[in-house]
C-alpha cells in the first residue's frame, strides 16, 4: 500500500490552497494571495510558481493517489 509522504502532502495543500485562490478570483475578482502578501510581490510570485510546480508534479503522481 503506497502512503503519502511529506512532499505528496504539501503538493496536494498548495493545489488545493491555488485552487481555492483561483475560486475567489472567478467568483469576486479577490486574489487572496495579492492581497496578503501584495500584488506580484517577491513573496507573492515565489507562492504562484509552488503552486504551478506542485500542480505540475501531482499531474505526475496522480496514479499514486488512486492506488490502494
């Protein structure tokens, strides 16, 4: 049985936290990430890019979530 190890679980949070983001962009125009940490900041970009490379390994591992 394949487990979730520690990078499996912080990919999966930051999909999930760029996923909600996304939400609350299309729904009302709030980008939660600009508004903590400002809009295309230093801190701010370095959130979207581990968010797009979290995405991207999920997109890898997916297989690993499905198995049993």
């Amino acid at each position: 049985m394949n487990k979730l190890n520690g990078l499996d679980w912080t990919t999966l949070v930051l999909a999930i936290i760029g996923g909600l983001n996304w939400g609350l962009v299309g729904l009302f125009k709030f980008d939660l990430v600009a508004t903590i940490f400002g809009s295309m900041s230093v801190l701010s970009r370095i959130i979207y890019v581990l968010v797009g490379v979290s995405a991207l390994y999920l997109v890898f591992v997916v297989g690993k979530f499905a198995r049993k």
